[in-house]
C-alpha cells in the first residue's frame, strides 16, 4: 500500500467516526451528561421561572400604582388618615407604596408619640419591604454559584470514571466507556457554565434595578409624608393624647424683682 493509499484510508475512517458524532442531536449531548446533567438542566428551568416572576412582580406598576399614588395624595391632604390606612389595607391596591405607607401610618396611630415618629415608621417599613424584594432575586443567585459547582463535580466524577476505565477494561471496550466518563466530565462542565453565566448576569442586573425602584418609591413616599406633615396632624387631635405642655411663666426681670423687695 502507498503513502497516498494509507492516508486515504485513515481519512475514511475518521469520517465515517466523525459522521455518528456530528448527527447527534441536542438531547443526545444532554443525556451524555448524566444525572448529574440532568439536574443542572432542571435548575436552568427553575432560573428561568424566577426570572420570569421577578419581571412580573418587580415593576414599577406593580410597585408604585398610579391610581394609589393619587388616591393617598388626595387622601392626606385632606387629612383623612383613617381612609388613607384603609387604602393601603386594600387587597387592590396591594403593592410595595401600600405596604409602606399603610405600616407607618397604622405603627404611628397606636404611638403615644403619635405622627412625630411618622419619618422613623416610614424608614423602618421600607427597609423591610426593601429586604424583602432582594430576597427574591436569591434564588437566581444560589442557581448562579450551584452552576459551576455542580459543573465541577460531574468533571470531577468523569475523570474518576475515565482513570478506572483505563486500569480495569480490555482494549476492546476501553475506548467506549472513556468516551463516556470524558463527556460526562466535559458535557456537566459546559452544562454548568451555561447555567451559571446568565444567573450572575440577571443576578447584578435585578439588584441594580430593584436599587432603581426603591429609589423612585423614596421620592414618592417623601412627597406624600410631606403632605401629611404639612396637615399639622398631631397626637393631639386624637383624644387630646400627647398635647404639648404649657409653657412655664417667664422669670421676672432684676428691676421687677427689687421693686417687689422694696415693697415688702
């Protein structure tokens, strides 16, 4: 056999190994990666869903409700504390402003310090709703670090594979089973890249943008705390409780209290 047949023949016979490879279909290549594979993929899924959740309930409709807005405005202005309180309780208006709001308004009327407290309500009621919308993007977030952990692992697992194959099979099967253990490694490996890059994208991008919504809410729930403020609403006007002492009568001047001496 010739130089020109010999090379002839191995190219044949690459192709005909390579044809097989090249037909595989995109469940075969996620089936080669295992069990380890298949829970990747399943918490690709989960990430998509909470993605999606998060685009749906983190909005600014749904966090700041043009209607509810106008309502309190309304409402406050008017002095209408109990309607406003009712506002915010409704299930309609449900959103992160009636949350808020109606917290603050309900901690001050059982205060004895009444509307005074109202700036320290409305800080402590949105930082809570605040820590409540960034734990719903944790979930994104443990899917993006269990990603390329996951990825590892089957890496891990596959070279253990490969390595026992070596030792333990005949020449015959050997090649079989380390193709397998190498795409379990390799296919788990990109698996979890994929899995784990989007993540850490969507991750950064809600953080920065729930930073973006809670600072419009800010800005909202100052205009309308003003308005409140500017009421003059007072503990006083809820039963007389927490009115202001009386002032004390002023001292009296030197000259007066002399002549009151040289009266005596």
């Amino acid at each position: 056999m010739t130089t020109g047949q010999a090379a002839y023949s191995w190219a044949a016979v690459l192709a005909q190994e390579a044809e097989p490879a090249a037909a595989k279909s995109l469940w075969q290549y996620i089936r080669s990666g295992g069990p380890i594979g298949m829970v990747i993929i399943l918490l690709s899924v989960v990430a998509v869903a909470l993605v999606v959740l998060h685009l749906i309930r983190v909005r600014r409709e749904r966090m700041l409700p043009e209607a509810l807005v106008l309502e309190l405005d309304r409402l406050l202005q008017a002095n209408d504390v109990k309607g406003a309180t009712e506002a915010c309780r409704s299930e309609v208006n449900d959103s992160f402003l009636a949350r808020v709001i109606g917290s603050a308004l309900e901690r001050c009327s059982r205060s004895p310090f009444g509307f005074l407290e109202l700036r320290s309500a409305l800080e402590e009621a949105g930082q809570r709703e605040t820590d409540r919308l960034y734990r719903s993007t944790d979930g994104i977030g443990l899917i993006a670090a269990l990603g390329p952990m996951l990825g590892l692992l089957g890496t891990v697992v596959g070279m253990i594979g490969a390595f026992g194959t070596i030792g333990d099979s005949e020449a015959s099967a050997r090649s079989q089973q380390l193709a397998g253990y190498m795409a379990i490694a390799l296919v788990t490996t990109a698996e979890g890249l994929l899995v784990a890059i989007p993540c850490t994208a969507a991750f950064t991008i809600f953080r920065r943008r729930i930073d973006r919504l809670v600072g419009e809410a800010g800005e909202v729930v100052e205009l309308l705390a003003s308005r409140l403020e500017t009421t003059g609403e007072r503990p006083a006007e809820r039963g007389g409780e927490g009115r202001a002492p009386a002032r004390p009568a002023p001292a009296p001047r030197p000259a007066e209290a002399g002549k009151g001496a040289r009266a005596t």
